[in-house]
C-alpha cells in the first residue's frame, strides 16, 4: 500500500506508549528549562504541531504530541518563526504540491496562531543589510501590519570561519532584537536552511547584552539515540531523508567523553564543535551550555523510552522505508527525483531485514 507523506496508518497493536512519551519528553524540557536562569531557546525542526512520520514508524505515537506537549507550556512559552530572506525572494516551491514558500509561510503561521493560540515572532535571516530586497521588505510590511513582530537578521558573510567576529557587533550584535519576557522560546521555521539554530544563538547574544542569561537545546525525536545505529526505526528516518543526503552516525563525541556509543546524524555531529565554539563565547562562565560533551547532550528526546515492543515497532519502521522507496520511485518517474534515492532506500531495505533474520 502507497502512504503519502502526511497520511498516517492506524495500528491495532501499538508497540510505542504515546501518553508516556508525552510525560517523559515534557518533564525532560521542564528540567533543562531549570538549568537556565533566564530563557531557553529551543530549536524544533518543521513538523512542529503535526508529525504523522513518528505516528506511522511508532505504532501508539500520538501525531499531535507535539502540540500537546506545547499546549502544557504555553503559560511561559513563546513562538519564534524563521524564513529565509532568499526563499522569499526565490519563492521557491516547497513539497511537490506546488504551493510556494511565501504561502507555506503564511499557511504554518496561522495554523500556529489557531492551534496555541499565539502569535509566533518572524526572525527574517539572511537579509542583505545593505539592499534589502523589495519581496522582503513587503513580506515585513504584511506581517507587521497583522500584529506581528517581525525582526531582521543580516546576512554574515565570514560565517562560521571567523568566529570572534560572528559574536561581535559586526555579527549577531547586528540584528535586531526579538524581546519577550517568556521562559521557553519555541525556535521553528518554515523548511530547511531557515536559520533555527542561528536565531537562538543569535538572540542568546543579544540577551547577554541585556543582561539575561539564556540556553539553547533542541528537540529531537529521530534517530532515537539510544537505539543502535543500524537499528531499522534509526535506519527508516535515514529513509526519510534520502533526498537531503542524511545519515545516520555514531556520536564520536559523546561516546569519547561517556564511553557510550549512541546514535545522531551527520549534520548535527559535524555542526557541534562550531556551535560550541560561538556558544562558549556568548554564553556566562557557569551556563548548563558549557555541560554539552556532545550533540547527544543539547537534544531533548525521550522516544526511546516509550518504546513497549520492540518487534513490533521494528516493522513499521521496515513497512515505512518500503514506502519511501516506492514514494522516491515515484518522483524518478516523474523526473523529479533522484535515482540514488531509491538505491539509498533499498540498502536500507536490506539492512532492515536482517534484522530480524
């Protein structure tokens, strides 16, 4: 059976408690929200209200756990939503469903507004401070117009090379300040590339200037870190983005300072030392910050610990990359895809199987 995207199954045998999910990740944010005297910027990756992946990969996931999770937070909880200057300029098509990036904005926006009931902040990144762009300009005038607070964060140009210069005056000292006087600031956006993880190191900067003494985290569900790495629910997210070229690896970092091998991905490994390197120099001397060993240690991800069977989580996530396969077919068909999406998935065909051999 070919499963788009955004459909989910519904199982009759759950092998993922989704309520103890629920309670476990929302008391680990609250205990690293308590780490942290003044804010703590979380960077949530773009399903941020509705995650019907996790809901189809673990049979019990709850697909609105997010939102839920949020829901319980929102007395001390604010919205940050970043776009890319040069997505709005492009206006580039997100998805195959042809709908593009200025109205995926808006359309995600809303759907913050109705389903918490607050008005994300916009951090626009990698404006051109010396020709903002008329697209840009007019997007910021739309939004403002609305009630919502809009801030520009300049493009960087030396970024992440010279470092000393990026948490200077001349880099993040340069954009505009978003304030707000939450505890938890909820960083998402509206695809890939749409600056999450520089606004919450850029704001943690403008902070400090402000006297606050604020944190970053991100909030993680895949690839569960306390799975092995060829696990097949650790091997179906590597499914899940074939196209973007991801992969699953062991955390070299965390597992030299614990001696513990546990599961992340590429992109986050291998950005790590840079952001600890900008983090240390913008953060206070005793900041929980300065604790991270590793990438493992910034995420918030208990889904590890709801997991009730094994097996039975094990071949959904089998069933899952199947469709993924099939799904990336589809768009080689079409001319849309490419071929080595397919062989990506059908390696990881094979290796799942193995696993119950």
């Amino acid at each position: 059976m070919h499963i788009s995207q955004s459909d989910i199954v519904n199982y009759e045998v759950k092998g993922f408690d989704g309520e103890k999910y629920i309670q476990l990740q929302s008391d680990a944010i609250c205990e690293r929200i308590a780490k942290f005297p003044g804010k703590l910027y979380i960077e949530v990756w773009w399903k941020f209200l509705y995650d019907p992946h996790a809901a189809r990969v673990l049979p019990g996931f709850d697909p609105e756990s997010k939102k839920r999770i949020f829901q319980h937070l929102l007395h001390d909880a604010a919205v940050i939503f970043c776009v890319n200057a040069r997505d709005i300029d492009s206006n580039r098509q997100l998805g195959s469903d042809g709908v593009s990036y200025v109205e995926s904005v808006r359309v995600l926006i809303e759907d913050i507004v109705a389903q918490l009931g607050i008005k994300p902040m916009i951090a626009i990144n990698l404006v051109n401070k010396n020709a903002v762009s008329d697209n840009v300009s007019v997007f910021r005038e739309v939004y403002e117009k609305d009630g919502y607070t809009v801030a520009y964060r300049y493009l960087i140009t030396w970024y992440p090379e010279a470092v000393d210069d990026v948490v200077s005056e001349r880099g993040y000292g340069q954009d505009e300040y978003i304030e707000t006087d939450k505890k938890l600031i909820l960083v998402t956006g509206a695809a890939s590339n749409s600056g999450k993880m520089s606004t919450c190191l850029g704001q943690i900067y403008l902070d400090k200037q402000h006297g606050i003494d604020s944190g970053y985290a991100k909030y993680e569900t895949f690839p569960i870190w306390n799975l092995d790495l060829e696990h097949p629910i650790n091997l179906a997210y590597e499914a899940a983005t074939a196209d973007i070229e991801d992969f699953n690896c062991v955390d070299f970092l965390h597992e030299e300072y614990y001696h513990q091998q546990v599961t992340n991905y590429n992109r986050d490994v291998e950005a790590f030392p840079i952001v600890m390197e900008v983090a240390q120099k913008i953060v206070w001397p005793d900041n929980y910050v300065r604790q991270y060993h590793s990438p493992t240690d910034m995420g918030i991800n208990r889904a590890g610990f709801a997991i009730t069977d094994d097996r039975i989580c094990a071949e959904a996530w089998l069933a899952e990359i199947k469709r993924r396969c099939d799904r990336y077919q589809d768009m080689v068909d079409r001319g849309e895809g490419e071929e080595v999406w397919v062989e990506d998935c059908e390696r990881l065909i094979k290796q799942a199987e193995s696993y119950f051999m």
